[in-house]
C-alpha cells in the first residue's frame, strides 16, 4: 500500500526529480513479483516436484515388496559392519539411515520364488530363532528400502515450493535494492556536479543566490 501511495503522489509533484518515479515504480513491481510472482513460481514448482516425487513413490511400490522373513540366528561380529553398510546403502534417496540395531541372519523367499539369506537388522529386539518379521526387497528378493511414501512426497513437494518462492522473492528484493543504490549513487553525483558549479558564486553579490 506504501509503495503504491508513493506511485501516486510522485505523479505530479513539483519537486520530483526524473529518478523519484522511476524508484517508485521499481518498488511497485518488486511488491507485485513478491506478492504474486513469487508465490506463482512457488506453487508450479511444488506442482512439478510433487508429480516427479509421486511418479517415484508408484514406481517403487510396483517394484519392491514386502515380504516375510524368518530370523535364524545373531549375525556373527564379523558380518555386522557389513550389513550394516548395505543397509545405509540400500536406498539413501528415498529414506534416512536407521538408527544401529542388532544384525540377524534370516531367511526369506522373493517374489520370484526363489530363496535367500542373509544379515539384516533385527526387527525386534532381542531377536529370536523361529521369529518371523517383514522386510522389504525387490523381485529378486534383495534387500531394498522403504517405498517412498505419499505423503511425505507431498511434503517435500511443498517445502521444495516454499523454498524457490522465497528464492524469488529474496532475488527480487535484490534486485530491487541494487536499483535504488544506483539510483541514489547518480543523485549524489548529480548534487556533486551542481554544488560545484554553484559552489564558486555561492554567496557573491549579484550571483543570484
């Protein structure tokens, strides 16, 4: 409202100079880009993030499965920094590292029928032979992580929105602000140049002054 009260009243004042309209219709359309632009590129950008991420969340629950186990034994100490890397580097992108837990052997079939075994963290604790648990795996039956979940695409989605909007907005009070510091840099160079030529008749009788 300030900056469109500016516009209005540097329209005929006498005392404006060439640059005090031109500042205020830069400040203007700065307000318009942050108050509509922005979030407009905002709400495109999550539109677009949020397809991309659901997209991802289908694929994935078309092709990991969740499958039953069967604990068999504690791992043995020297395959548990093992499975615990493989299990870091089971699917980073869709989901954070879990907490340590204790590494088991188990057993389970893939989707395809085939069988498998190996170390994988225990589902509870403390693990015991003959309990079954669920663990995630592809149709091969190896080991992957969680399915990326709707939900949570919504919300990175929405943050990822959030985010290029006050990236616009902060570029456009940038900008804006550049503008006016050149502005105010060609006034004083202007006041420079007429002091100096008044400034030698500053004063004197029959100057004018």
């Amino acid at each position: 409202m300030r900056t469109a009260m500016g516009v209005w009243r540097w329209r005929r004042n006498p005392l404006r100079r060439p640059t005090d309209l031109f500042e205020a219709w830069v400040a203007f359309a700065a307000l318009v880009c942050v108050l509509v632009v922005a979030p407009a590129i905002g709400w495109v950008a999550g539109l677009r993030v949020d397809g991309t991420l659901q997209q991802a969340a289908h694929q994935q629950r078309q092709e990991r499965h969740l499958v039953p186990a069967v604990v068999l034994r504690p791992a043995p100490e020297s395959a548990v920094a093992a499975g615990a890397s493989a299990s870091a580097s089971a699917d980073t992108s869709t989901q954070r590292t879990a907490p340590h837990r204790t590494q088991i052997v188990a057993a389970w079939t893939a989707p395809d029928g085939s069988n498998h075994q190996g170390t994988v963290p225990a589902a509870e604790e403390p693990p015991l032979p003959g309990e079954r648990f669920r663990i995630w795996t592809d149709a091969r039956g190896r080991l992957v992580g969680q399915p990326l979940d709707p939900s949570a695409a919504v919300f990175h989605a929405g943050m990822a929105g959030l985010a290029a909007a006050i990236c616009v907005a902060t570029l456009v009070e940038t900008v804006r602000r550049l503008v006016v510091r050149r502005l105010m840099h060609r006034r004083y160079l202007r006041l420079d140049r007429a002091w100096a030529a008044a400034g030698p008749d500053w004063g004197r009788a029959g100057a004018g002054s």
